[in-house]
C-alpha cells in the first residue's frame, strides 16, 4: 500500500480502493479500516482462473465497482464506537413479557394479549 493511495471515505474514514491483481493468483485486493486495531486491514477477493480471461476482467471490474462504492459510503471492520446495548435490553424484555403472556394464559385469547401489550405503552 503506498501512501498516495489512501482515500478518506464520507465518515472521514481512511481506505484503499480496490484494484486488480494479475500473476499466478488473479484477486482483488483493498485496505479496509478496522476498528479493532485502529489500522487499515488488507482484503482480497480471488477470481476463478477456471474462467476465460475476458470473463475474469469483467468479474474483477464489476468487483472493483461494488467494493469502491461500499468503501466510500463508509464500509468498515470490527465493532464499531458505540455498540446498540439499550435496543437488545428492550428487545430482551419483549420477549420475556411475551412468555409471560403465553405462560399464564393458554386459549384461544392468546394471541390478542399479545397484540394488546405491543399496541400498549407498557414496552417502551
């Protein structure tokens, strides 16, 4: 990777569009930041040698294309700053009332109890 190639992205976030390598591998290689390591991370996508060679060249453009459109809208590695904690809390909860529901009544009415708690205000 040389330094010229690196991109910031709309998140101001760095990366390296994706480009194709010929030799006796054929891939698509681009840098990536992770954000588990704080650094840039180096993928590659191979490309069948099965394939004829124009075959090959059109696989590795349309790569190229979909790769360098994720990237600059901000496609990254690892966990990211701020981690959806409160949402899976709730969503927990939900589900526990929900076998709270089914536990203590089994019949017909059912199913409008847990229509009835999810149109309440008692879940948010």
């Amino acid at each position: 990777m040389r330094e010229k190639d690196v991109k910031i992205n709309v998140d101001c976030i760095q990366y390296v569009s994706a480009r194709y390598m010929k030799g006796v591998r054929e891939y698509v290689e681009y840098w990536v930041y992770n954000y588990d390591t704080g650094k840039l991370h180096r993928q590659r996508k191979s490309i069948r040698k099965s394939l004829p060679s124009r075959e090959r060249n059109k696989v590795a453009q349309t790569l190229i294309r979909e790769i360098n459109d994720l990237l600059h809208a901000g496609y990254t590695m690892g966990l990211k700053k701020e981690a959806p904690a409160i949402r899976t809390l709730k969503a927990l909860e939900a589900f526990q009332k929900a076998n709270e529901i089914k536990d203590s009544e089994n019949g017909a009415r059912s199913n409008s109890n847990y229509r009835s708690y999810l149109n309440s205000d008692y879940h948010e």
